[in-house]
C-alpha cells in the first residue's frame, strides 16, 4: 500500500504491520521520517513539518536524517553514493519527481546528466521493504566509486544491540549478539563472493526476546562482494548502509546512455521479537524470493562422501539402488565424472563425460536413475578452470590475472573472468549442451575459491570485473533456467561461501555448510534460521565418525533428526551401511517425507538455542505441528526439561501422531503446550495434530 501527500512530496509505503514514510523538502533534501509501527498519512505529515534541528559548524543537520546521504554537501556521514568525473567528484542534485507503478515508488533526482533514482517497493502481504537505487547517465563518462542500494535509518533509542552472522569454512552462519557503540560496525567481503566469514544481513533491537520485542533487519541480495556499515553516529542516532564493493576503489564507468541498478538491499521491522522477525524473513523469502517455493524440495543422495573422486558409472549405479531401496527421491553425482578430473587438480572447464568413466555419457546412468524412481543430478563449478585443462591450454587469457604477476592457485585452480562475453557464451554452450545431453533435473553449483588476482589486462576499466561477474552468473542462472525450466539448481561455495538473497532469487536451495556433523549443524543452523527459511536449507546424514571435520560418533537418529531440520539428504557410503542402519534409514526417510510440508513450508519458532544440554525447534502449518529436539548432554542426572510450545490454540486439544519406533518417547502435557523429550533418547521428532 502507498499513500502520496497531495503536494507530491511524502510518501507512506505500509505492510501489513509497518510503514516506511520518506519526504522531500522544498530544498529538495530527502529526509527518512518513520520505520517501524503501521502510520497513516497524516502521521508522516505532522512529522514532515518538524524543523531540523540547528548545529555548529562541527556537524550536520542532515546527517542521521538524511534518507540516502550523497557525498558532497553539509555532510559527514559515510556517503551511499560518491561519483568522479574528470572535472569534479560528488553529487549535487535536486529533485526531479516521482512516479508509481505496480507497488513500487520511484523517486528521482537529477544531477547534471546523471539521474538518480531511489526506488521503494512494499508487498501489501509483508513487512519487507525492498530498495534499490538506479543510475542513468545522459553524458560524459561517470566513474561510479560507490553506489550502495540504501541507507536505513533507526528510530531514536537508548542503547542498541546488534545481530550478525560470522564464521568461515565449516563453521557458517554463527549467531552474535553484542552492544552496539558509538563508531562503525563494517562487515562484508572482498573476496568475489558472499563468502563464509559474514552473511550479508543484520539485526537491531534493544531488549528484544526471542517472541517480543522491536527488531530491525536488514538483508542484501548481491552474490559478489558487498559491505555494511552499521553507524552509532555522535547524537546517537543509527544508520545502516550497504550494497555491492567492499571498498570506494570503483565500480564501474557509466558511459553515454548507460545505466546501472544496484543489488536489493530489503529492510524488516517486527515487533514480534528474533523470532517473529525470522518468521517474516522466511514468509517473504518463500513467497517472492525462492523460485517455486511452494513445491517440497526432494529428498537426495549425493555420492561424494562415499566415493570422492574415485568413480565409476557402475559404482554410481550401486550406490543409486542402495539410496533407491532408502526412499531417496534424488541421486547427484558429484565432483569427478567429467574431463581428466581424477583429482582436484585437472579437468575443471572442461564439461564432457569423462569417457573412461562414463563411456556412453550421463544418460544410461541418468535413465537407470530414473528407472529406479529417482531424479538424477550433477555437480559442477563453472565459474573455475584448472590449469591442466584443455580449456585453459586453448584460452590462458580468460582468467582473471594481473600482468605480470604470478597466478595464484587455490585448490589448483584460477577464476575465469565471467565478464568477458566470450567466457560467458562458452559457458552457456557447455551448460546448456550438457542438459540437452542427458535427462538431468538437479544441478549443484559450485564455487571453491575467492577471487585474488581480480585483473584483466585487456579492459579499460579492469575494476569493473567485480561486478559484472555477479551480473553474468545472474544472466547465465536466469538464462539456463528459461532453457530448461524442469532443471532445479543448488547454490554451493565450499558450503555457505554463497548464501544471500540475489543467488536465493535464482537456484532452489543452499548448501548450508561443508560441515556434516550433525551436533556443529544445530549451531549452523540456528544462525541460518535467523534470516533464511528451511525450504533452502540442505542438510546431509552422513556416516558416523564424521571424517571429514572431527572425527565425532553420532547415533543414526541425532544425524537424521539434525537433518531433518532443513531439505533432507544422505550423503555417505551406502555400500557400507548395515542392513539395520538402512531399515532405521528407510523408517527416518519415511518420517521426513510425512513432515516434509510442515518444514519445508510452516512458520519455525525457536523453542531452545544449541547451547545447553536440550534445543529444539518448532514448526507449524495449518493444523499441524512438528517438533525437532535433541539432547546435547545431560548433566549429573538432571531431568530433561519439558519444552514450551508456541504458535498453538491453548484453548484448543492436539493429538500427538505415532508412527512408529523412530520417534516414541514424547509425551503429550498441558493440553498440547508442551512435549518432553525421554532421557535416553538423544533426539527425537513429536508430531501433533489440532483436534
């Protein structure tokens, strides 16, 4: 909903519980008036008249008002736009006017031949304020040094506290809460990607709990590099700031006639606590983000834990039949079917069957799968090249390099420069050949390296690499999607190295972390769940000790309930499960298809973080509820505590659904508020039912 003054120069955008309102003053200086509880015009308007305070020459009036602060001018704070031409660098504009078309606001501002416009858009089903900012130039050339997609101002508070998700390889996605002080707060990456080390969201509130309270969130939806800036600016006041780059060393030129749009950067307010906020994330998310996001995502199989790079067409056929007999429903290949790829050292670039391997290619395998009721699936990471590879014998110059220096390898391979049309065609040849060539409907996407030497030679403006990149793997995503709209994809990158709403907008689930180990997933996970829904989120069972991280033992039903939390999938060496591990597995896999829609599509409440001896989390949709508990550890004999239900009727009865050894213990109390877990179990899933 968008409500416009009369004289055209405030606007109200309102959800279903917020409003966001913004006003131009006749010294066209564009003021942030209110976020937070719903208003109506004729709040936004008393607000509008307020007169701006008056400060010294050591400060600004505008700064902590302003709603997209520019550089140049009677500011000081961090601008969201800073431009250079050869005769001058910053931004003096003045306001043009706006229009409205479908929900969405447009205000623009003209400077120059260069025409900024901010665009806003609110769905009247949520409380997500989506902005953006385009830039169109009718001119001489505009180097754009930074242009980030929105500021966001806080209402005045006391004290704020702030949420981020930080980590690295193996351990994404880890909650942290901390006071936030006067000074910036920055985090981001310079690596090419989203990266493991920050996902690029934040959260404010000052006293909220997990189920009340004011919280503000803010989430960008860009895949390469980006930066926030969280500020406590010296009156106190607080503004968030963020788009793609991490730094002002450029981002690209504008031409005559070009434009640019950045990223979204999409804002939440909620009163309804972390909890409510995270309910709002994933509702948006589920309903304009994720492609089809209705649909229940499948349980798979994925071979690379069992075999690695040593594989076969017959050994892939035993594994299919073993995940099969289990109930899986999506069998993936992994790394090593293609090329010279007997390690991770060669093959990379070069998308063929290896013909040792696979002599006929992916489709006696594909329709042997498919023979078996299953869909068939495979990994690939295009974005890379190996230097022994032919692609890169034929085409050195395709990657990104700086001349003269040495190219630096990760994992034995070099980023191709996704820039270049020629690397973008060959790319979609490849892909787009390799789909035709076999009935393959899963692709696992992946990303194993940051960017280092991000130079290219033959460019006039090399720094422009960062960007275009991000935007030809949208184009290639986008274009391979419309050609083979049966084809879901996975967003990978060494696990959660690219998990943001842009690549969300684009494949149909995330690879949440490298990490397998279910009792460090419900860490994972629990950050994960702050901003995205489980409907992306895959998780895996694989085998017990977990060989890849820490050699832990786990029980069958902690690894499946851990899993089970997200998109289900196994991922270890079937050929060395016994008999009894692969009836328990069939009975969990069977459990998870019944629960499937409640967690893939049901709101999730937090019942108790991984951090003491018992957590758990809740789902509910429509009548029914699901609960997932595990216990960690369990201390001198104490009781398991019993857990506290949300979302339900308490005035009305729900029935506790058995089906079966894998998850007895739970007991129903309290008129279907609350369940408790068995002291010897280590996890269990508690159905429910209204009555």
């Amino acid at each position: 909903m968008l409500d416009i003054s009369e004289d055209g120069r405030t606007w109200v955008l309102s959800g279903p519980a917020s409003s966001y309102a913004v006003h131009v003053t006749d010294r066209d200086e564009l003021l942030h008036l209110h976020w937070g509880a719903r208003i109506g015009l004729a709040d936004a308007e008393a607000l509008a008249v307020r007169p701006l305070p008056e400060y010294w020459p050591f400060e600004s009036p505008l700064d902590g008002r302003e709603e997209y602060p520019v550089e140049g001018g009677p500011r000081f704070v961090r601008p969201a736009l800073s431009l250079r031409t050869p005769e001058r660098r910053g931004t003096e504009w003045t306001y043009e006017g706006h229009d409205a078309e479908g929900g969405e606001l447009r205000l623009r501002f003209r400077d120059g031949d260069l025409t900024v416009t901010l665009h806003y858009r609110m769905r009247s089903s949520a409380d997500v304020v989506e902005r953006w900012v385009t830039l169109d130039n009718r001119g001489p050339a505009v180097e754009v040094l930074r242009a980030d997609s929105a500021t966001w101002t806080l209402p005045d508070r006391d004290t704020w506290r702030l949420s981020q998700l930080h980590g690295r390889w193996g351990a994404e996605s880890r909650l942290e809460r901390s006071v936030l002080t006067h000074g910036e707060k920055v985090i981001g990456s310079r690596r090419g990607h989203t990266g493991h080390q920050h996902l690029p969201w934040v959260a404010l509130d000052t006293d909220a709990t997990e189920e009340r309270g004011e919280v503000y969130g803010c989430a960008l939806g860009w895949s390469g590099s980006w930066r926030i800036a969280v500020a406590q600016l010296p009156d106190a006041r607080v503004q968030i700031t963020g788009g793609a780059g991490y730094d002002e060393s450029g981002l690209l030129t504008l031409g005559t006639g070009e434009s640019y749009t950045t990223p979204v950067f999409a804002g939440l307010w909620s009163d309804g606590g972390h909890g409510g906020a995270s309910r709002a994330w994933h509702a948006y998310q589920r309903a304009y983000v994720i492609p089809d996001a209705d649909q229940d995502r499948p349980v798979l199989f994925n071979s690379w834990e069992a075999t690695e790079f040593d594989i076969s067409e017959e050994q892939q056929r035993v594994l299919a039949e073993r995940a099969a007999a289990m109930g899986v429903e999506l069998f993936v290949v992994d790394d090593g079917w293609f090329g010279a790829r007997t390690s991770d050292r060669a093959g990379l670039g070069d998308w063929t069957p290896n013909p040792d391997r696979f002599p006929g290619g992916l489709k006696p395998l594909a329709d042997h799968v498919h023979g078996l009721g299953m869909q068939f699936g495979i990994w690939v990471e295009p974005e890379m090249v190996n230097p022994d590879s032919d692609l890169y014998r034929a085409h050195p110059d395709w990657v990104q390099y700086q001349p003269g220096r040495k190219r630096t390898e990760f994992r034995n391979q070099l980023v191709l420069n996704l820039a270049r049309e020629d690397v973008q065609e060959y790319l979609w040849r490849q892909l787009d050949g390799l789909l035709s060539s076999a009935p393959i409907d899963y692709v696992k996407w992946d990303f194993n390296r940051c960017f280092t030497d991000a130079g290219w030679p033959d460019d006039l403006y090399p720094q422009r690499l960062w960007v275009d990149h991000v935007h030809a793997l949208y184009a290639l995503l986008d274009r391979l999607r419309a050609a083979h709209p049966g084809v879901a994809f996975e967003s990978c990158s060494g696990g959660g190295g690219r998990i943001d709403l842009g690549v969300l907008g684009r494949t149909d689930q995330v690879w949440t972390s490298d990490n397998t180990d279910p009792l460090d997933r419900l860490a994972i996970q629990h950050g994960f769940s702050q901003v995205h829904p489980a409907r992306a989120m895959a998780a895996w069972v694989t085998d017990s000790p977990n060989a890849m991280l820490n050699q832990r033992a786990s029980s069958l039903r902690f690894r499946f309930v851990s899993a089970m939390a997200g998109v289900l999938g196994v991922g270890g060496d079937l050929t060395k499960w016994t008999q009894e591990e692969l009836a328990e597995a069939r009975d969990w896999v069977g459990l998870y298809k019944e629960i499937r829609p409640v967690v893939q599509r049901g709101d999730l409440y937090r019942l108790r973080p991984p951090e003491g001896g018992l957590s758990a989390v809740q789902y509910v949709l429509g009548d029914e509820t699901v609960v997932l508990a595990w216990l960690q550890a369990q201390r001198y004999g104490e009781p398991v505590p019993a857990l506290r239900l949300r979302g339900l009727d308490p005035a009305a009865s729900y029935e506790c659904l058995e089906t079966g050894e894998v998850h007895r213990g739970a007991v129903l109390l309290h008129h279907g508020l609350r369940v408790g877990l068995r002291g010897d179990l280590d996890a269990t899933v508690v159905r429910l039912r209204r009555k």
